[in-house]
C-alpha cells in the first residue's frame, strides 16, 4: 500500500481551533497565523461606489443583523437562512449574522430559476431569504410554492443610492433596528471539538445523478481550510522573503461568493490574508478591466472562460496590469496553452491552478508557495494537512506516478450530504472522500487525467446530465435522452443532449430537415425556460435511434461522451 501525505511541504498545519463559530473565529479571536491588517487598509471596498468597509463597519452591521433576524422571525439553533445574492458587501455581513445567532446559511445561486430555488428551500427548510432586490419576484414565487410566508423574505439594496420602496424588510434597515434594540439573544460558546459537527452551510453540490444536494459544512471544516492554505503560503513565516499574499493587497472579488470557490477561497482566505477585497456583483469583462486598474489589484482569482478572455479580448491590452502578481484559475482544468498566454500577458506574476470540491470545503491543492507557475497540466500543490490516496478499481492503492480515482481526507472534510444517505455513503468513507477525479501524484502535485464522475463543468459550474436527462423525458415529444459534455474553449464544457424521438415526432421528421430542426430548437428552448444559463443545451440536440445501456440499463455514458467529442467537440459552440 502505498499513501501520499505531503512529503514535500514541511510546514504544519497552525493550530484549528475547534470550539469557535466562523464570526467568532473572523471577527473576535486574534489567530496567531493571521496577519495584522494595516491602519487603514478596508477589508472590502464595494466596486461600483469605491465606498471602503472597514472591519468594525462588518463586526457592527453583524451584530445588528444577528438581533434583528432574533427579534423579528426568533431565528436561533438549528435554523436555515438562505442568501440568495450576487456578491455584495453584505454578503460576509449576512452569513456571519446568521452564525451568531446559531443559525445554518444556505447560499443559493442568484440565477435560479424559481424551480431551482424551490429545490433548495425545501431540502434545507429555509425559514427566512436573504434576497437581493432583482431577484426577489424568483424568491417570491419559490416562497410561494414551499410555504414560506412572503414576510420572511427581507431584501438585500443594490446600493445605498438606490433604496429599496416596496413593502419588504430591507438588510439595511434591519441592521439599524438591531442595533438599536437591547440583544435578544446570547451568543453561544461551542464546547471543546463542536466545532467539528455544528453545521455552518448547506452547500450545494451537483451529484451524478438527480438534482444538486446539499454538502453538510460544519464551522471546523471551513476554519480549517483557511489555516492550511495560510500555512501553504506561510503568510506570517519572517523567513519567508517574497510572499505571494501580504496585508494591503487587493484582490477582486468577481467569483460569485455562492460558490464554494468564491466563498472560501476568494472571500474568507483574503479577508484573513489582510488582503483588501473589491467586491464585484456581475463580471463584465471591460467593467472588470477598468477595477483591476482602478483599484491597482494585485490577486486575480479568476476560472479559465475569464482567462481566455484576459488572454484573447482586444481590450486587455488598454489596461494597466502591471500590478498583478498573483494569478489562480479554479474550477475547472486550465488548458497548457492558456497557462502559457497568461504568463506572456502578465510575465511577473506568479501564476496556477487550485483544485478542490465542495465536498472537501475547497482547498486540496493549489499553486505552491514557493512557485512562481504551476508545472504545466498540474493542478496545484497538495496542502498541509491533505492526506491523498490515488485508488485503482479494484481498490488497491496506486504508486507514485500511476493513475487513479483521488480520494483525501484531512481536516476540512465536509459530513456528507442533506438527507440522503445514500450518496453520502457513495462518496464519504471512513472520513475519506471519493473525489469522482482520475489523477496522477508526482511530487505533491495533482494532474487530474479524467472526471470519473458524470459531470459536465460549464464555466466551472457543475452540471449534472441526469437533471437535464429528467427534464427532457417529461417533453412530450421524447422517449429517451442522454446528456453529455463536449469539449468548449470558452467555457470548459457544454452540455449536448442525445434524443431519441417517440413514435410519432420520429414520423413527423422523416424525410423532413426542417421539422427536425424545430423539434430541436422547441427541446432548447424547453430547457433554457426552466434552467438556469449554464444548464441549458448550448451544445444542441441530436437525434439517435436509441440510447445505449448496459444490461442492468444504466446509460453507457462514456460510449455517447467519446462519441460526441469525436463528431462534435469541434463545433466551438457558444452560451
């Protein structure tokens, strides 16, 4: 049996405290692995005012929403608030609210479809929405469907200079009110290792089959993260000359933060770094020019659709970049080439890939340390405290070098999944999590060879076939479906669905391109009404006289996948 751990990497792991919440740990307890943010220097600045928030800003307008969601809904222990939002300077503010008071946050992707929503609300019971103003008639409708009165949903403003008018409870004035009103409630103090098993997200992550399912994060999980990737790059090591992060630079803030990327990596680790955050709600790729340069940012963490833009747009070179020093693609693989275009772009700063899943609340490897560019194809570097097994099929563990299903554990583990024990037994064994990645380890660095799993990652979001499959069984018109992804430079991957036709629409076509063509772009249409824009078929329909399946008839996948990259990966097809 052979095991890798982190032979390379001889920094420990800092000391996890095990007996704090996330607020508790951000905004009361000086860790001796976080950096003294300079006077002066925000912890995040909104990009479209400039406006800087200060760290007593966040801790103030926490402990004001935290009373308010006490006295005005008695949430507490236990209780599910779901933040549905793009980024937002109150997005830090409305999760750590929620976890003063006891409180689960289920982050929720602010283009879901009212459908989607309802899936989230009532897997996870939600008892109140924290609900960005343009979405709130989605929030309304999926209130609607899972019973929750319309007066828990209270509304997060765009900006102070446009307020909000209509009849709902505002972030803002909630904030205010409980400030004001004497604590209703009294901050708990986690007894030694709770921390392991008090819940701080529901956070959704597509499996290989069905709808997305809601990965249990407990507040040691998320902490732990933090300290092994402050660790990784030996923020606070004196002996350490040239960081790649130190307090007082920028980082931009575009990965929305309802992603575990986003919401981990991007939000927490910088906000812990000392770094400052320019908080971007939308990516616009000339908008995002213009804040890099604005605001001198220095860490761009960015996936491979942006990169390619950075790479390729002819606006790139209008701008000034020559402040960047630190560059990391997530999500999803960054092709040899883009690497290499980055670095002519930008040929100072050190530049990689982080690999990681919701499942492992982030982080398993990422751009070392001491790189200044990740080896081409690898994914990073393992992290202190990752334990790594490469696995063949029957089981037995791999050599250093050969190829296999990674499998990790270590101290940021998440618990399982929401209420479904049989996935959770799929992938979480014995404290170890089952990856769905077929990697190879050479030393410490991952190069992920294939997805074992079923998923289609489409801008670095995760898309699962069987959802779309679902979807497209119920129109009328279909009899069976496969959906699989092809190759894409811009975004990854991009689903393409494999439709056998009933009898009658089969009749309708024969012989006739044209109504083929409509039965095709109605299926298109029929998915992008019902799904957010990453889901729908942007790599289009074909029709085929059956689905293939093995004997037990599970769909043979890999047939249609290999199939469609062949006849169809070259088509370049857009979103």
């Amino acid at each position: 049996m052979h095991e890798f751990s982190t032979p390379t990497i001889s920094t420990p792991v800092p000391h996890v405290p095990d007996d704090l919440t996330l607020p508790q740990f951000f905004l009361d307890f000086p860790h001796p692995a976080r950096p003294v943010r300079p006077q002066g220097v925000p912890c995040l600045i909104e990009d479209h005012s400039g406006r800087p928030i200060g760290f007593d800003e966040l801790k103030y307008r926490c402990s004001g929403l935290a009373n308010a969601l006490s006295i005005k809904w008695n949430i507490g222990e236990g209780d599910v608030v779901c933040l549905f939002s793009p980024n937002h300077v109150d997005y830090p503010v409305s999760i750590w609210a929620t976890h003063r008071i006891g409180a689960i946050v289920t982050p929720a992707n602010p283009g879901y479809t009212a459908d989607e929503l309802v899936h989230q609300l009532s897997t996870t019971k939600a008892a109140v929405v924290l609900c960005f103003v343009e979405f709130l008639p989605t929030a309304l409708a999926a209130a609607k469907v899972v019973g929750l009165s319309p007066d828990r949903i209270a509304v997060i403003e765009a900006s102070a200079s446009s307020p909000y008018k209509g009849k709902h409870e505002t972030l803002s004035k909630l904030v205010e009110f409980g400030a004001n009103k004497p604590p209703n409630y009294v901050e708990r103090k986690l007894r030694p290792g709770e921390a392991k098993t008090k819940v701080a997200f529901y956070c959704f992550s597509s499996g290989t089959t069905g709808k997305p399912k809601a990965v249990i994060i407990p507040h040691y999980s998320f902490t732990a993260n933090i300290l092994q990737t402050a660790a990784h790059y030996a923020i606070t090591d004196p002996t350490v000359k040239k960081k790649h992060m130190n307090p007082g630079d920028v980082a931009v803030g575009v990965l929305p933060f309802f992603h575990i990327y986003g919401l981990v990596v991007v939000l927490h680790y910088m906000l812990f770094s000392g770094v400052t955050l320019v908080v971007v709600p939308k990516f616009n790729f000339t908008q995002f020019l213009e804040s890099v340069t604005k605001y001198k940012i220095t860490h761009l963490f960015l996936v491979p659709p942006q990169i390619v833009l950075l790479c390729k747009h002819p606006a790139t070179k209008k701008h000034d970049l020559s402040r960047v020093k630190f560059v990391v693609s997530g999500a999803a693989p960054l092709s040899g080439e883009l690497l290499t275009g980055l670095r002519k772009l930008l040929p100072d700063a050190a530049i990689g890939q982080g690999y990681g899943m919701t499942e492992t609340c982030t982080t398993v490897a990422i751009l070392g340390g001491r790189q200044s560019m990740s080896t081409p194809g690898a994914a990073g570097q393992i992290i202190p405290g990752v334990v790594a097994r490469v696995v063949r099929p029957d089981g037995t563990l791999c050599k250093e070098g050969e190829q296999g299903e990674l499998v990790v554990t270590g101290p940021s583990m998440a618990l399982g999944y929401l209420n479904n024990e049989v996935a959770t037994k799929e992938s979480f064994v014995d404290g170890w999590v089952r990856t769905g990645d077929e990697v190879i380890i050479r030393n410490s660095e991952v190069f992920v060879v294939d997805r074992l799993k079923e998923i289609i990652k489409v801008k670095g979001f995760q898309v699962a076939p069987a959802e779309l499959e679902g979807h497209l069984l119920l129109h009328p018109t279909v009899s069976d479906a496969c959906v699989v992804g092809i190759p894409d430079d811009y975004a990854g991957e991009i689903p393409l669905a494999y439709v056998v036709l009933n009898e009658a629409s089969s009749k309708r076509v024969a012989g006739k391109p044209t109504e083929g063509e409509k039965i095709k772009a109605e299926l298109m249409k029929y998915v992008a009404d019902n799904k957010i824009a990453y889901k729908r078929l942007a790599g289009g329909v074909v029709f085929t006289d059956a689905i293939p399946k093995n004997a037990s008839g599970k769909i043979l996948r890999r047939v249609l996948r290999d199939k469609a990259k062949k006849e169809h990966g070259g088509e370049r097809a857009r979103l």
